[in-house]
C-alpha cells in the first residue's frame, strides 16, 4: 500500500499523491520511519483537535439512511392522503347537501382548500418517495464497495497501533475515530460528514467493541 513520506499516512491501492502535504506517495516507509510513527504521541494542540472535531460530530447532523427516509416519506405521503381525502369528501358531502355541517359557506370553502392541499401534498411526498429509489440503490451499491474496502484497509490491528501505547484511552478512541473517518473520506470523496461519522462509528464499534 502507498504511503506518504512526511505524515505517515497509508493510502488505498491507486492513489499516487498526499493532497494534505502535496507529495508523492512511497511504496513503503524505511523501518525507522514506521516505529518512530507507530511511537507517536500527539501534542497538546493535535489532542485538542480531535477533541473538537468530536465535540463538532456531536452535533452535526446525524446520518438518515435513504430507505429510512424513503419509508418515513411515504408514511407521512399516506397520512396527508388519508386525512385530506377524507375532509375533501366530508366537505364535499356538505357542500352539496348529502350530510349537514355546522359551518357557513365560506369556512366550508376554507376546510375544502385545506384538504385539497393536503392532497397536494400527498401526491408530492408520493412523487419524491419514488425518486429516493433510486437513492436507496446508490446508497446500498456504496455500503457494499465500503464493506469490501473495509477488509483491507480498516484492521485492528493495523489501527489500535496508531495511537502510542500510553495513551489515554479516551485519546485513543479520538485518534483511531479521526483515521478511520480520514481514511473513508478520501477513499470514497462522495460521502457526506454526516454519512462518514456514522460509518466511522459502525466500524469503530464493529472492530474495537465485539
């Protein structure tokens, strides 16, 4: 696997330059270079670094996957249909007589143009329902090829070195979270934040919690 010369980090199979030092990548570093990296103790600033980006993550926003958000719009689509077909019907009903209504013609007028609009809304959640299936193959196609990545290039035992032996624990999790997540944003560039924190912490959990 490539590797860049001054930050140490380890790349994916094809990459050929670090966009963060603007160099080169090596085949393999001399064995100095990798103990004195697997030695590494980050400063007090790179600490205070990762801890913020924590603390940020924290509050992003979080990871929805598209089935989720495919089946929670066409919940709200069938709710809006329901209740706005229904009051249409209702109002309808009373407009021409059918049923008695204790409303005046002009707030008749008002509930039907509600109703319609929930209809309206119905029939677009529906449409966008549709389209996010196509969202739902994509997302599904993605999670797979990060899987099979994930086999070569997110291992234990590779990971718990990055951190020096004595570092605090908490610091550890900070730093192997920020090199999983690194490693799968330039990997995959097409992953959003939100996406990549929660993959990072599947993977954090997956490796390091079982």
């Amino acid at each position: 696997m490539p590797w860049c010369p001054i930050c140490k980090n380890e790349y994916v199979e094809g990459r050929t330059h670090c966009p963060d030092c603007d160099i080169d990548l090596v085949e393999e570093l001399p064995m100095e270079v990798i103990e004195e990296s697997n030695s590494y103790v980050p400063d007090e600033e790179e600490l205070q670094d990762l801890a913020a980006r924590a603390a940020a993550a924290s509050q992003m926003d979080t990871h929805v996957p598209a089935d989720v958000r495919h089946s929670e719009l066409k919940s709200s689509a069938m709710t809006f249909l329901l209740i706005g077909g229904i009051g249409f019907l209702t109002i309808t009903l009373a407009f021409i007589g059918v049923i008695a209504l204790p409303l005046n013609f002009f707030s008749l007028a008002v509930m039907e143009g509600v109703f319609i609009i929930f209809l309206i809304i119905a029939i677009t959640s529906f449409r966008k329902a549709m389209k996010m299936l196509d969202d739902i193959t994509k997302e599904a196609d993605l999670e797979t090829r990060i899987e099979e990545w994930s086999k070569l290039n997110l291992l234990a035992e590779e990971l718990s070195t990055l951190p020096a032996s004595d570092t605090p624990e908490e610091m550890r999790y900070f730093i192997i979270t920020e090199a999983i997540r690194e490693r799968l944003m330039v990997a995959f560039p097409e992953l959003t934040d939100a996406h990549a924190e929660s993959l990072t912490e599947t993977y954090y959990n997956r490796l390091f919690e079982t």
